[in-house]
C-alpha cells in the first residue's frame, strides 16, 4: 500500500504541505535501512501482509516488519515487476496467479534487494495473516519453502453474514494466545507484555482518528484530496510498520493540517501535475490500483476533472470510517475486530452496502471498478457488485480491467477509452436529469 | 448388461442430469423433506444427513452445460465453476434446493456465497468455514461452534431437532461410506485394469447426489461385481492424477488420460468423500468427534495450511508410493489459485523422491483432448521405455 519512496515528486513544492510528505519519506527510508541493517544489529525481522496485520505486537517484540506486498508494489512503480514475473514463471510459477507473489519470488531469485536497492534480509518468522485472501496461505508457504523459517498463522475467519461473531473473535484471540504469541516470544527472546501493546494501540488510535478525519474531508466539494491515488499516500504508514508509532500519530496529525488548509482555501487534490483545478466528476473507486503505470492511470482521472472521494481500496488494511478503531483497553480482541474487519474479509453483500454508502454520504457520479487480475478476493463477483450499486443508487457504473504489478496487463488506450465513455455517461445522466 | 456396466450406466445417468432429477424425486417423495448443496472440497455431509436433509454435491455444468448467463457474471480471468453454477441456479437447475454450503476452498467459492445470498436471498446460505489452525483448544473449539451453528441453522431450516443420536448414527454410515469408498481406491490400486478411472470416477460421482446408504450400497454392489470378473489388462503405466479436487475435468479427459496409456490409480477427484482419514469415534460427543477427526485427520490438499515445512507435499508422494504410481499428472483448472500456486511446491517434493510429472491445464468444458493425449502418451512412453 504504501508507495511513498519514489523519485518523481509528487506535487509543486509547498514548504507547509511537504511536511507529512518529508515526514512519511524518512519513514520509509528509516524502515528499509533498519530491515537492511536488522540481523546486523541483533534484531529480528517479521513478514507480514498488510491487510490483518499485527504491527502492533509484533513492536512488543522489537522485531523489525517486511510487508512483501509493498515491496511488490514499489517495485511495480520503479517498472521491476515485469522482468521478476517473468523469472517466477519461468521458475514454474503460473501465468494464471497473483503478480504481487510471482514479482515477490522473481525478487527473491535475483538476490532479494529491495525497491530501494538495499538487500532484504532473511525472515526470522514468517507472520501469516490469513485475512480477507487465500493467496496469503499459499505465499507464505512458498516464502517459507525457499527460507525454511518459522511460520506463524493466524487464521481469520471470513465475515461472510456480515458479523463478527464471539466466536470468530475468540479463535482469533486463542491463536494470537496460544500460537502467535508464543512463537513471537520464542524467536525474539523477548516477553510479551501486554501494557506496552496498550501503549502501542492507544497510539494507534490517534492516528486512526486523524486517519478517518483526512479520507472524509473528501464529503467536501471540492474535495481536497483524491480517495483512491492520493489515499495510496496516506494509508501507507498506518498500513505498514508504522501503525502504533509516535511517527505515524506525527505524520496523520500533519496531514490533517495540511488537508485542512486545502478546505479553507477551496482547494483541489495534489495530482502529479500539480493541483487539480476543477472537480467535474466525483466517483467511488472499488479495488487496487495499478502500480505500473500509476501515474499514467491517475492522468487520465484528473485531466478530465475526475477525483475519487472514496475507495475500498484505502480499507483493505484496516476499515476505520464506521467507527472501529483499536482499543487498549481490550488490546488482543481489538486486535482480533481489526483482523476480521478488513476490507476484503467482508462478504459481497456487506461490500455492496458499504460502497453505497459512500456514493451517499460522498456525493458521488457514480462507480469505478477497476478489476484486478490478480486479485480474486477482490475480483470474483464485482460485475455483479456493480448492477447491485447501480440498481440500488441510480448511479451509473464503469469497469476497467487491469493487474496489481504485470505491466502486460496494463492497456492505456482501453482504460482510457473506457474511462471517457463513462465520464460522457455521467454528463448523459446529468442532462437526462 | 452386466451387474457393473448396469451400475455405471445408473452413474452415468445421474452425472449427465444437470436438472438432478433423482434428487428432486427424493425430495418429493416425502413431504417436507429438505435438499442442501454444497460445493467442493469440504463440507460435514454427516451434519445434514442428521437432519434428515439430503446433501447434493454441485459441482459444476461439466462440458453438457452451454454457460451463457454465467459468463456475465466473471471476469475472463476467474475459472469456470463459478459460472457453471451460477449458470445452473439462473436457469432453475437448482430450485429445489433449500439450502446451499459453501466451503472455505478459495476466495472465488468464499465470494460466491455472497453472490448467492442475493441471488437467492430465501434460502438458507452457510460459508463453511474450516479451522486452518489444528490445536484442539483454538481451532477445534471454533470448528466446534461452526459445527454447532450448522446444526442450529438446519434445525431451524427444517423446523425439526438433530440429536446427537441421529448425528452419531449418521457418523457411522459415513465413516461405512469411506470405508467403502477407500476400498474402491485400494483395489483400483492393485487392479487398474478391472476398475477404469472414469468408472471409478462416475461412482465417486454418484456420492454426490444419492442418499448415502444408496451410495455405499452402489459401492458394495460393484465392487462384487468387478471383483467376480476379469477385463483385458494392459501395458499401461501407473499415475497419479493431482489438482482435480474442485472444478472438476470433463469425463472425456479422464478416458483419454486412460487412453493415452496411463492407470490412474489415485486422484483427488471429490475429496469429501475420503476427507476424513480416519473413522469418527460414535461414542462421546459427536460434533467434538467430527472436530477433532477433522483436525488430525483429514486429507491434506492444496487448500489447505502446512504447518510443517517437511510434510510438504509429502502427501503427493505418500500417494504415489502407496498405489505403486510411476508418475504424476498435474491437472489443474485454468485460474484455480489453490491448485496453481501449490503445485511448485508438490514438484519439488517430487524431485525430492525422485518422481516423474507433467502439467497441463483444463476447465470443466475442455473439448479438445488431442493435445492432453499427446502429452499424457508421450508421458507414459518414457516412463515405460525409460523410467524417465
């Protein structure tokens, strides 16, 4: 999720607004350099997905986290990702199944450095969140057949009627009790103690609250931010290592001050090219961008007025809007709430309810899909999701087809010849209204 | 006709029925009676069978079935079943059906359960979540409650009670039921020639759709049969056959597998019906029984979790060495992440114990069987002239 650390700057220079962004890069750099120095320095190194994730706890052991996702996707926007798919299948891995695992194996092949050209280094433990996809399993197994390292696995029950039930909940905190825990102990040498968890969590929640603040400012019009390509940016701490962090708090209070200030001036979203000038078009986005040609994607929104005020993309490591946050006060079943709330651990219906809510509550023309090949869990049954939004809102809808990181799937003349007709759809509906 | 040949036409006729007749009859014939669906891999048939309710496995449209709606559905890029079903329900095949399971095999049959609430928003629609933790105190207390809130949910389907006398009582026909079902795989194993796969196939298939104690009666009657007579033996080689357990091959590429000069003497065709490994106690508490058999012995698949690093893809060869295979055909759907993401695992393991494979990919409505021939004869030449 997170995609900070790239080369090309993001937006015209603004000492105020560069805050967070400065912020956000030191992070990152800070998190890749730790990761390069970890063994060297005695500690312990985590991997973990980002969706389900246990940042948190996995602090309380001072051990340092690798999200293979986010590797997958720097890599995507630094244009690696093709020649490590290509390495993984011809490793044997399928044409048919997820970019993100076959860019993470072809990386690993060729020497296992990193986006940012430091070497990676060799997990200690293996963290599995099994939340919201099935690939996750099957990853982790092949991550841990090239390593042979310890795996820890947390399975997460899918939310498939819509609730979490004490059931759920109490299997995933007897996993984390029983299983996890234990086995964080056992590698790291360290003792869990559950206060310093509370003290992580009740950071969390702060950033949490700024977090929510920042992606509804979107309600307003013009929004200040885009929900779907910016909202990459800042979800990307609170997805990743950060999460539990003075860092993160520091970084999601300086984002709201610098959002807050685009409100009072009645400004646009940042875009590449600067700030978007004027709103024409405001869309709910479902599902993952795509990382190769990310920019090239998001030109073709904001050159024609199009800004996203809100996607479940920016939910898929962690859902705060309706109001959960972590709780220290009850820190390993919140922990467990966080788990099962995830994006994509929803089931089709709850899905559908949420993204219509948000065409409401944010004003929106209507839906975008942007299908991903990759990805099933958030791919199998959004065509139908997207009659559903449409029957029940009244607005109309778009689908485009691309993948996470395999730049052969990325065909700009279509998604942009998609993306235009809907956007004379919307303005036939306006008129027709 | 002969006893086998009568048996496998009966089969044969209920696989091609994509409007499931027989069980339609079933239900009708009672009043009040209830008819459940599950899809592949896993489900407990023992809990609806205690209810009285018949479970009906849908495994897809096969190549009989023209999907047209369907398609609308799915992207390009997610494999068939799901659309075949959808297929089926948009075109009434599936209307009698009261309720329908949904096991936790992938994202893909995960996300259909959604889909099907709202497709058919009145009847009952369960994801059936397996534990992929194995300690008994965390994932067989969940699995015990999973258990338990399918109980409660077919209960209220049916307005009747399930007992844990009925539900031991349907324990022990089902454990008859593998019993019988792993006896066909034994002797498959030690006679290729007398029982062919589609055969063996079309019987597994027949579980599926009859009430069990007509399935396992069918298995006792064929293997009688069979066992009585004798078919002409062949110079083929012995595989085993991997990646079949969901989406399900057309019956035709079995035959050509067969055809091309290769035994299957093991698969994992319709794996509920051996899931278990082991009989589940019928004394004590029944649903704690299923929980825990299912923890410590259940078949070990591509959907599932390893937790051992050694014992991965130890099954694959444990099955080729205890039906004397010479090799392995990876057979797996177009799409099918569990299946496609182990198999670089499974062939390691292979090259480990020194064992020959080969791939290839399929969907339910493969209709060209040259080039699988092909590569399957090609496959069991060099394993016969030179043991590869």
């Amino acid at each position: 999720m997170n995609a900070i650390t790239t080369s090309k700057p993001l937006a015209p220079r603004d000492a105020k607004k560069d805050q967070s962004q400065i912020k956000q890069k030191e992070m990152i750099a800070g998190n890749f350099q730790e990761l390069t120095d970890a063994h060297k320095q005695g500690k312990k190194v985590s991997y973990t997905f980002v969706p389900g994730n246990l940042n948190e706890l996995v602090m309380c052991f001072d051990m340092v986290g690798n999200f293979p996702e986010i590797n997958a996707l720097q890599n995507g926007m630094r244009k690696k990702t093709g020649a490590y798919i290509m390495e993984a299948e011809r490793q044997g891995h399928s044409e048919d199944v997820c970019t993100y695992v076959k860019s993470d194996l072809g990386m690993i092949k060729k020497g296992n450095i990193g986006p940012t050209g430091q070497p990676l280094p060799e997990p200690d433990l293996l963290l599995l969140s099994y939340t919201g996809c099935f690939t996750f399993m099957k990853w982790f197994e092949l991550l841990r057949h090239e390593y042979k390292c310890e795996t820890a696995m947390l399975h997460v029950p899918y939310q498939a009627d819509g609730k979490i039930t004490d059931n759920m909940r109490n299997y995933v905190v007897n996993q984390l009790k029983q299983d996890v825990i234990p086995k964080l102990e056992k590698i790291s040498g360290v003792k869990f103690d559950i206060d310093r968890l509370r003290e992580y969590l009740r950071e969390s929640a702060k950033a949490e609250d700024n977090l929510v603040w920042v992606l509804q400012s979107a309600k307003h019009k013009p929004s200040p931010i885009d929900a779907y390509f910016g909202a990459i940016y800042y979800v990307g701490p609170i997805f990743s290592a950060f999460r539990g962090t003075r860092d993160a708090t520091e970084y999601y209070r300086l984002l709201r001050e610098e959002i807050q200030e685009r409100i009072d001036q009645g400004l646009g979203p940042v875009t590449p090219d600067g700030v978007m000038k004027e709103e024409k078009y405001r869309l709910v986005t479902e599902g993952p961008p795509n990382y190769t040609n990310m920019y090239e994607f998001w030109k073709m929104f904001y050159e024609d007025g199009a800004v996203n005020v809100a996607s479940t993309y920016a939910k898929v490591g962690g859902l705060y809007d309706f109001g959960f946050r972590h709780d220290p006060e009850h820190p390993l079943e919140s922990l467990a709430n966080y788990c099962l709330g995830c994006y994509t651990n929803l089931s089709l219906p709850e899905r559908i309810k949420m993204l219509v809510t948000y065409i409401n509550e944010y004003q929106a023309d209507g839906l975008l899909i942007n299908s991903i090949k990759s990805c099933n869990s958030f791919s199998a049954g959004q065509l139908m999701m997207m009659r559903e939004v449409e029957k029940q809102t009244g607005k109309p809808a778009a689908f485009v087809e691309t993948d996470l990181v395999d730049p052969r799937y990325f065909s700009a003349a279509n998604v942009k010849n998609r993306l235009e007709s809907y956007f004379q759809m919307i303005d036939q509906k306006r008129h027709a209204a | 006709m002969a006893i086998s040949e009568q048996i496998i036409d009966r089969c044969q006729n209920l696989y091609e029925d994509l409007n499931f007749t027989n069980a339609r009859e079933w239900k009708s014939a009672v009043p009040g009676r209830k008819v459940i669906g599950f899809m592949p891999i896993y489900v407990a048939r023992e809990m609806i069978h205690a209810a009285g309710m018949l479970p009906v496995g849908i495994f897809g449209g096969g190549d009989q079935l023209e999907v047209i709606q369907g398609d609308a559905y799915y992207q390009s890029y997610i494999c068939r079943i799901p659309r075949s079903t959808i297929e089926l329900e948009l075109t009434k095949r599936l209307d009698f059906i009261d309720g329908m399971l949904f096991p936790s095999t992938c994202d893909v049959i995960r996300n259909l359960s959604g889909m099907f609430q709202m497709i058919r928003p009145g009847i009952y629609t369960r994801y059936f979540d397996v534990p992929q933790n194995y300690m008994d105190n965390v994932g067989g207390d969940y699995y015990v409650m999973e258990l338990q809130e399918l109980r409660e949910g077919l209960e209220k389907l049916g307005g009747i009670k399930i007992t844990d006398d009925d539900l031991r009582n349907s324990i022990a026909l089902y454990n008859d039921n593998r019993q019988l079902v792993n006896k066909l795989y034994d002797l498959r194993a030690e006679q290729p020639w007398k029982i062919p796969a589609t055969e063996a196939y079309l019987l597994e298939r027949a579980g599926m759709l009859l009430p069990v104690e007509e399935h396992s009666q069918m298995l006792i009657d064929y293997m009688t049969a069979i066992t009585a007579g004798d078919r002409p033996r062949r110079d083929n080689c012995r595989v085993v056959l991997s990646g079949m357990f969901c989406e399900q091959p057309p019956l035709n590429l079995i035959k050509s597998i067969e055809l091309a000069g290769c035994y299957i003497v093991n698969d994992d065709f319709m794996l509920v019906n051996r899931w278990l490994t082991k009989a589940v106690p019928v004394d004590g508490d029944p649903i704690r029984n299923l929980a825990t058999t299912f923890l410590h012995h259940s078949v070990k698949t591509s959907a599932t979790f390893e937790p051992n690093e050694d014992e991965k893809g130890q099954y694959l060869v444990e099955a080729v060495r205890r039906s004397s295979a010479e090799g392995v055909i990876f057979a797996a759907p177009s799409f099918c992440d569990p299946a496609l993401l182990e198999r670089p695992m499974l062939m390691d393991a292979l090259n480990g114990a020194n064992i020959p494979y080969i791939a290839f990919k399929y969907a339910e409505n493969t209709g060209q069987m040259q080039p699988i021939r092909e590569q399957a004869g090609t496959f069991a030449d060099s394993i016969k002239l030179w043991g590869v």
